[in-house]
C-alpha cells in the first residue's frame, strides 16, 4: 500500500524530529506538490484558485478543475460549520418547552443545496443503521407514552447521519484546517472576556442582543469561577457555555498536537483552555490521551514530561489546581455539575429500570426523561431510559459508522465520540450532533473504485437547464 507523501524541507525536518512516521491508513498534512493548496490548509473561499499548484496543474485540466470543484464544496462546507457553531445561541421558539436552535435551519439549507449540485451522496450502510434507529425509536415511543414532538425532533437532528459528501485526503485536512481556525478565533474571544473584566467592564455576550424569541434557554450563559467569585469563566461571545468553549479549544488542540503539529497554534490552544478553567475540556483531553500517544515520537513525550512541572506551578499559581480540587468534591453532591454529568447517570438508569422491565426494551418513552431536572443526561443514558437497550445498541452503531471510517484519522473520530458522549448533554441539543457530523460523520474519503449511491445521477441544476 502506497502511503502519501510526507512534507518536505523544513517542515519535514521539524515533523520528524518529533513524531513517528503516519501509517499508511492514516491521512497526513497534504503536501503542495501532491494535492492543491498549501500545507497548513486554511479558508477555501474567495481564492479558491490559488487552491490549485500551477506547478502541478497547469498542463493537467482535469486535475485543476476537479481542485476547483473541491475548493467549492469545501467553502460551502466550512462555512456551514463555522456559521452552525457560532449561532448556538440563536434558535426560533416553536412552543413554550421547545426552541428550534437555528444550525438546524443552517444544516438543511447547506445540504439541500449540495443536493441541487448533486455533492451529497447516500452511503448504503449509513442509511440502513440510520432508519433502523428511527423506526425503533418510533415504534419504542408508540409503545409507552407518544411524544409527537419529541419524536420529530429526533428525526429532524438525526436524518442528515445518512448523508455524505466525498472529499480527498488532502481536502480533508483544509476542512479540518477551517475547525482550527474558527478554535483560533474562539481563543481570541477567551482572551478579550478576561481583558474586559481586569478592566472591571462585563464580558459581551450575544444574548445581550437577542430578543426571548431568538435565543436558545436552558444553559447557563455565566458562570462565577466559584460561588461568590468577582470572576468570570469566559464563554467566548457565541457559546451557550463555558464548556462549549472548552470542548472546542480541547479538540482544536487534540487535532493540532495529532495532525498539524504547529507549535504555535499548540501554545495557543492549551494556554486557552487553561483561561477558560473548564473541567470538560481538560476532561476531554485526558480521555483522549492514550489515542494521542499513537502519533507522537518519544522525543515529544520526554518534552511533554519536561515541561509538566511548569505547566503545574503555573496551574497552581492562577488557582487552577484549586479549582480543580473543588470540582472533584462534586461527584456525591446532588446537583452539582460532576454529579450531574457521572453519578447521576447511573442512578438514573437503575431506578428507571427497577420501576418496570419492560422498561429496559422499550424505555418509558420520549421526552419523559427531561422531567428530571437534576441530571445532565449525556446520549447513552438518554436513548436507554426512554427508547430500551436494543435502541441504544442500534444508536451508537450509528455514530460510530459515522465517525470512523477508512481513510480518516482515527483521532478525529475518538475524540469526538469522547465528548459527543460522555461530556455533553447533547442527544438533541442540535448544535451538539451538528458538531461531530461535519468534522468526521459527513465525510467520506474518496476512495479509488468505490461505488457509492448518489442522491441524484446528475446535479438537479444541470438537469433542470
């Protein structure tokens, strides 16, 4: 098997000096004399024709016009991600108890427009896990108590998992770019939020601008360092929460140490989220520590080891290891957010199930889980305790098809399946599915041969001329 071409001169140098060579199923930083672009990828829009090396291309136009054409489709789905995450706190309220967060609306029109230019195509496997959740999640809910609502929503989050959209591996790569960017974007936001408030000024936040109607409800916009605290944790202008912030510097800083290997950017992501003084996102790095030593050469872990004295007094210096402290003290105090996001989970699924064994197939229906206020119930917990076992089991089928996949960095899909399910809240919370569907779940590999089914045989704009 033929592996891609590593990069050269002194890009190459500083890579190797520290990690080990990528295995051949692995996707590596595209080089600029193999795909279209630069290294380090970046924005796909109004340049897309410096995309394409005249080096390369020149004498070759099919090549130069199929890199425009990836150029395109790339614009279009980076944006759509970038405009998805960053309208979190916007949302239309259809009833009192239900908020339509407005990525869904962004999501939608996106793919039906891809659609129209016939980019979107349906994989076989992704559709049949996709309806066979559906249907059982349909057929659990007509069982036990029917929730038309909360039914529909599911559908409306969920749907799109039968999508997806082919991109080359070095295409992949400036996608995944894009993330970073828009996470470098999100730091800066960390930093201003501190600056304003030395000044003694309130951090700005988005809801500040938004009428009831608009804004999504049921997070907690902000929050005190600690009880009584004068300080704030930052929440970056857009994010819902703290945590949102942290989850996504965490994972900008997974995928730069993994795949781009700036070190730049890596100073940057890890000293942000230290300011944000969020347990999920150091949590979501810890979990995904064992995956990340795969792609690092000894030489970086003894520099890591190095440099974890300073990085602990610097800790122990801006309170972060007392925080830290006091955070762990949560998991047996009813209420608190550790306890919340762990031990309450496990409480919650044993007394569901003692109640009733019929519970354990067919749960006790959509929606009924919410009247508990007291937990944040992370997916798992939610599809058992309302749909039954056999539901859940066809569920994280589903997203692991999604997410990993041949040709895609195993990293990606492992750090996004820490976070999807064991540190969010996020079985439909929009914004949450939205975010693990167009880094990884979306995205298919272009594969040499591969049959794939398309939405139409021919772009429905070329076919209504």
């Amino acid at each position: 098997m033929t592996t891609m071409a590593r990069p050269t001169g002194r890009t190459a140098a500083a890579h190797e000096s520290l990690y080990e060579p990528v295995d051949a199923h692995e996707i590596t930083p595209p080089n600029a004399h193999d795909w279209p672009g630069d290294a380090s990828g970046g924005f796909a829009s109004g340049s897309s024709a410096r995309l394409a090396s005249q080096d390369n291309l020149s004498g070759d136009a099919p090549a130069f016009a199929a890199a425009r054409r990836e150029a395109r489709l790339l614009a279009v789905l980076g944006w759509t991600m970038i405009a998805g995450i960053l309208s979190q706190k916007f949302s239309l309220l259809l009833t009192s108890q239900t908020p339509l967060q407005l990525v869904l609306c962004i999501e939608y029109l996106a793919f039906a427009w891809l659609a129209w230019q016939g980019k979107v195509h349906i994989n076989a496997l992704s559709l049949m896990l996709t309806m066979a959740f559906l249907v059982f999640a349909t057929l659990a809910n007509l069982f036990t108590r029917p929730a038309f609502t909360s039914i529909v929503y599911v559908y409306a989050v969920y749907l799109p998992f039968a999508l997806r959209v082919r991109l080359s591996p070095g295409g992949y790569m400036r996608y995944l770019d894009m993330f970073q960017v828009m996470a470098l974007f999100t730091c800066l936001w960390v930093m201003l939020d501190w600056g304003f408030q030395f000044l003694g000024w309130p951090m700005p936040n988005v809801e500040h601008h938004l009428i009831e109607f608009f804004r999504y409800f049921n997070f907690n916009y902000i929050q005190p360092l600690e009880w009584g605290s004068r300080w704030y944790k930052p929440n970056a202008f857009f994010y819902l929460e703290v945590s949102f912030v942290a989850q996504t510097i965490a994972t900008a800083l997974i995928f730069e140490i993994c795949l781009f290997r700036r070190m730049s950017h890596i100073s940057v992501y890890a000293v942000s989220l230290l300011a944000t003084f969020s347990g999920t996102g150091m949590s979501l790095v810890l979990l995904c520590l064992p995956a990340m030593v795969a792609y690092l050469r000894p030489k970086l872990i003894a520099v890591t080891l190095a440099l974890a004295p300073i990085t602990v007094v610097t800790a122990l210096g801006i309170g972060l290891i007392d925080n830290a402290m006091q955070r762990t003290q949560e998991f047996d105090r009813e209420g608190s957010s550790g306890n919340q996001r762990f031990m309450g989970q496990v409480e919650a699924v044993r007394s569901a199930f003692e109640a009733d064994s019929r519970d354990v197939i067919f749960g006790i229906g959509a929606g009924q889980i919410l009247q508990n206020g007291k937990v944040v119930w992370n997916p798992i917990t939610k599809v058992t305790v309302e749909y039954g076992i056999f539901v859940c089991a066809i569920y994280l089928a589903m997203i692991a098809q999604a997410l990993f996949g041949k040709r895609k960095p195993f990293i990606v899909g492992y750090a996004l399946l820490m976070q999807f399910l064991l540190l969010n809240g996020g079985f439909l919370v929009p914004v949450i599915v939205f975010t693990i569907f167009m880094l990884s779940g979306v995205i298919e590999i272009a594969s040499p041969g591969r049959e794939l089914v398309p939405v139409s045989p021919a772009p429905w704009s070329a076919r209504q001329r």
